[in-house]
C-alpha cells in the first residue's frame, strides 16, 4: 500500500480462493510465503484449485520484509 494515498502498489495472484497468512522470509527478505486454505471448498472449487491447503514461495517480489522483534510475552 502507498502510505501516502493508501492505494495497493501491485497484486500477485495466487491459485487458491482462501490465502491465510502472509509472511516474508530468506536471507534477504525479500520472498515472500503464502499460505491458504482448502476446508469448506467444494469438489468443484478443489478441482479447479488443487493447490488450496498449501504454502505459496513467491519471489521476485521487489519488495523486502522487515527482521522480526524479539518480545517477552
């Protein structure tokens, strides 16, 4: 998102209908992991997006992530 307009930068499409969680990883930072849901699909839906219920390793994003912190909880 542009932090001045509040507008999406780019898309990346992912061939499943339920994405779950997003994260950035690698040594750089800069892939990005996603992951998506399968249950209450149905035959139709499963058929037409087998990988649903797996992890997506997208790269070339042209973006980077930021480390994480550590925290006492």
């Amino acid at each position: 998102m542009d932090p001045e307009s509040g507008k999406p930068l780019g898309h990346i499409k992912i061939p499943a209908p339920h994405v779950t969680s997003v994260a950035f990883g690698g040594p750089q930072l800069d892939e990005l992991y996603v992951t998506t849901a399968r249950t209450k699909l149905s035959e139709e839906q499963l058929k037409k997006y087998p990988g649903s219920g797996t992890t997506f390793h997208v790269t070339g994003v042209g973006v980077k992530g930021y480390p994480g912190q550590t925290a006492k909880l």
